[in-house]
C-alpha cells in the first residue's frame, strides 16, 4: 500500500502502525526537509473490514503527532507461489497440451477404425 504525508518536522523519522485486531508497527519513513514523506507499506494478514493506518512523528512545530486515516481492507491477498511450485505447474501444463491432442488423434483413430469394421460388415 501506498502511503504518503506532510505537514511533519523536516529530516525527522515517522513510525507507520497498522490499527487493525492487533497493533502492528508496518514501516517507517524519513521526512524529506519539505516535511513530506512518501513510502510503501505492507499491511498484516487481517480480515476484510475497516481499519486504521496512524502515522506518528513530530510536526513541524516540534511537538508530538498522530496522524490516522481509516483504510477499507476488501479481502486477503495471498503470495505467489514459490518458484519450485510454479515450474510444477509448467511441467504439468506442457504434458497437458501435447497428451490432450495425442488422445484426441487416438481416440479419433479408434472411433473411425469401428465405423469402418461396421460399414464393411454391412455390405
């Protein structure tokens, strides 16, 4: 998740914390001496629902700060499979395609193999 912000002490440090079943510190980022921040974030497993990301630095003022902002949380995102999985997969795939067209030939082959010994028994 995206996240940026303003208005904080230049060249201090915020601590990004994710508000959701458990209190969980996700990141944190180094304000530019325009008093902005721009980072990524990567917010815990939770479950869809809304939640809260705060910010917490100093202002530009010098005293202490929060800043929080709800987030709508609208489902799990799983990770990628791990690379051995993936060349399963591929493995998998590539004897599909060319098993699919070998029995669709034979069974082919087969089916016009019995019309055939029928149509000739007939005559």
């Amino acid at each position: 998740m995206r996240l940026s912000g303003a208005g904080f002490s230049p060249d201090s440090q915020v601590k990004i914390v994710f508000e959701g079943p458990k209190r969980v510190v996700v990141g944190s980022a180094v304000i530019g001496s325009d008093g902005k921040f721009a980072t990524s974030v990567v917010v815990p497993h939770a479950r869809p629902g809304q939640d809260k990301l705060q910010v917490v630095g100093t202002s530009s003022s010098g005293r202490p700060t929060s800043l929080a902002e709800p987030v709508m949380l609208l489902a799990a995102v799983t990770r990628p499979a791990p690379d051995g999985n993936r060349h399963v997969a591929e493995a998998v795939l590539i004897s599909l395609s060319i098993a699919i067209p070998v029995i669709t030939w034979f069974v082919l082959q087969v089916l016009g193999w019995r019309h055939g010994r029928l149509r000739g028994g007939d005559g």
